[in-house]
C-alpha cells in the first residue's frame, strides 16, 4: 500500500526564471544542498545526480534521479531515490508566477509503505525550498541543521 504524498507549497519573492533555475542550475543545489556537485539533463529520460564526498571522504552518490517531464519554467517532474536510487518515488515541482512572487507547490509521491526515505522527504522538503527562498531573496542561504 503506498504512503500518503508530501505537499509544500512556499512563495518566493523572485522572478520565475531565478526560480526555475534555482531548481535545475548547478550552481544553487551546491549552494542549497552543501556543496554537492549537482547533474542534470533537462530532457525526459535524463539523469540527475546528487554526488560528494562520503562519511569516509571517497566519491558517493547522494541521490539518483531520472527526469520525467520539463515544461521551463514552470513544471519540473522526476523520479529520485536516495543513493543508487534503488527505491523511488516521484516529485513534481510547479512554478506559477504571481503579483510579486512566485507559488511553488512541490509534491513527492509514489511512495510505498517500506519506503525509509518517505520520513527523511517529509523532513527535508520544508528546508529545500526555504534554503532555495533564502538564497533567492538575500544571496545567502543557512545551514540545513
């Protein structure tokens, strides 16, 4: 049986474009995520990578993802799993430019009732897009603990 989806929704007081990029630039997921060193290809099919140094210091992968669907700049849809991504579930993030900000509605979903990442999502979402809101208002982003 699967678990429940995780919504968020947050306003982010910059233009879409800002927005979008600070979704899929290489750039503001190192800023975001400490440093990883982040790989996308925009296109269905296209692999995302989250990857660093280990507790040990050798080469890890953090996340594994594969793009699903791109409409820039406002729809980014992909499957991740944490490591190899063995287990996954899906993630759809929606950009809808307002009056002076943007809405983005992030879900995670297809979770399965053994997921252990579905306690770790539910957790780290809320700080994802506020680190993203952050750098995207002042330049500067905290630290995710």
């Amino acid at each position: 049986m699967a678990k429940p989806p995780l919504t968020f929704t947050f306003y982010i007081a910059a233009p879409i474009e800002k927005v979008w990029d600070g979704f899929v630039s290489k750039e503001a997921n190192q800023t975001i995520f400490m440093g990883a060193n982040f790989h996308v290809d925009l296109e269905p099919g296209g692999a995302m990578t989250w990857s660093g140094p280990g507790k040990d210091g050798k080469p890890t992968r953090y996340v594994t993802g594969e793009v699903l669907r791109v409409e820039a700049p406002t729809l980014l849809e992909y499957k991740f799993g944490m490591g190899d991504g063995p287990v996954m579930s899906t993630v759809k993030v929606e950009l809808t430019p307002e009056t002076e900000a943007v809405k983005v509605v992030v879900t995670n979903d297809g979770f399965m009732d053994d997921d252990p990442a579905y306690a770790q999502n539910a957790e780290g979402w809320p700080r994802i897009p506020s680190r993203l809101k952050t750098l995207l208002e002042t330049g500067k982003t905290f630290r995710p603990h």
